[in-house]
C-alpha cells in the first residue's frame, strides 16, 4: 500500500493534490508543530494583478502547540475576506466558478474553531471537485508515536500497514530511507511536474505557478485532475517544480 504524510495545509497546491492522488492513503501530520510563517494557513490565489497571499489569522499560543490545536483567531473576518477576493478579484469570471461556487460560499459560511478542520475542509473541497477518493485520517487519531522525523514517518506508516512511502523530493536531503527500510517501508518520489492550463483571471500575462489547487479547478473543471496526470506522465509536462516538496 502506498501512503502519502502530510501536514493539514489551508487551500492546499497541485503537488499536495497530486500527492494524494497518486497514495493509497494520506496520513494527516496534525500532532506535529504548528509552524509559524510556514504553509499551513496560507496560500496564494491567482488574479490579474499577480499573485494573492490568503492567510487565516491563528490565536499566538506556545510554540510547542500541534497543528490539531491551534485555534482560529476569528475575531478578524478573513472569512469574508476571503470569499470577497476569491469572488472580485480572481474567479468570478472563471469558467467553473458557477459550477463550485456553493461549496465555495459553505466552506467560508462555516465559522471554524480549530486551523486542522478548516485546512482538511478546503483540500476535501478540492478533492472532491476533481472526484479524488483517496481517504485521509489525521495521525492523532492513530495514537502515540515516540519517534521524530523519519523514526516517526517509518512508525506511522507501519501503523498504517504501508509498503511504500510517497515523499515529496524536498525530503531527499534529511529522510533517512534506510531506516524506513527497517520498518519495511521503501521510500518512492514524487518528481511532481507542475501543469500548465489556463487562467483566466490572467489572460494575456504570464502563466502563475504554484498557486492554491482551487486555480486549477475553477479554471479546467474536473478535467484539470487530467491536466494534472498528464503532466506528471510527461505528455503534457511542465517544468519541475523549483519548489520543491512546497509548500
């Protein structure tokens, strides 16, 4: 069986779509760190005058405090924020807004508590727009782990009964594959390739990388979960991306 670990990321990018789309299954990294400044409240959205940083705004705690805790600071009204710039600046227009816009208004209707179920919420919102069923379960529910960095990735996946790790290729330079072997666990990469398609909201300027995955549904449909295949077969490929295992 191959899995897929990540951390729980707010408008998740195509390499973590595309990550999970290729695994049998996708462990949810939620008990590890909160990481401030990192991707896992934010991420950008494509519009005409370049790209739009959106950021939930999280209540400051210790900095010790997991991904599964961390609250929401909704004291500022991101959510409206945030539907407003998805609506005036960037998809409005787009072909499939109409069709996704309900979920869309749902997902920013929702008053979230907790970071974790609002980034999970905005990545099944994608998933299920491109028809992706792969399951997700958050590795807090799977129970207690004593190891960290590949000790732990090895020890969740034997809990999961993986035989293949899917890793992002900015893991190459610290995961230990040796020890994963141990657990019985080989280790493949990802080599994700970035597609290109349109966007709409850009027309006439240069194409944008590496943008929130919600891009690439408003803008193709579900035919983009194709765009994205082909790109990672090569028939259709863009160039690697320069980022890594972003976010």
């Amino acid at each position: 069986m191959r899995v897929a670990l990540h951390q729980p990321h707010y408008l998740p990018w195509l390499g973590l779509i595309d990550k999970i789309d290729r695994s049998d299954l996708l462990v949810v990294l939620d008990q590890v760190q909160y990481a401030r400044n990192g991707w896992q409240n934010r991420n950008y959205v494509a519009a005409a005058s370049g790209p739009i940083l959106l950021t939930i705004p999280v209540v400051r705690g210790e900095i010790t405090t997991r991904i599964t805790d961390k609250v929401v600071n909704n004291n500022q009204n991101w959510r409206e924020k945030h539907l407003r710039t998805l609506t005036e600046q960037c998809y409005a227009r787009a072909p499939f807004w109409r069709e996704f816009r309900e979920p869309i208004t749902a997902f920013y209707a929702t008053r979230w508590e907790r970071l974790a179920d609002a980034a999970l919420a905005s990545t099944r919102l994608v998933l299920d727009g491109f028809g992706i069923t792969t399951p997700l379960v958050r590795a807090s529910t799977l129970g207690t782990f004593p190891g960290s960095k590949s000790e732990l990735l090895a020890q969740i996946c034997a809990k999961v009964g993986a035989t293949t790790m899917l890793s992002g290729d900015g893991a190459r330079d610290y995961l230990d594959t040796d020890l994963l072997r141990g657990y019985g666990v080989e280790v493949e990469w990802q080599d994700f390739r970035h597609p290109r398609y349109p966007q709409h909201a850009r027309a006439g300027r240069d194409f944008l990388p590496r943008m929130a995955a919600l891009d690439l549904l408003l803008n193709t449909g579900p035919d983009g979960l194709r765009l994205l295949r082909a790109a990672r077969s090569g028939t259709a490929a863009g160039p690697p991306s320069e980022a890594g295992d972003r976010p």
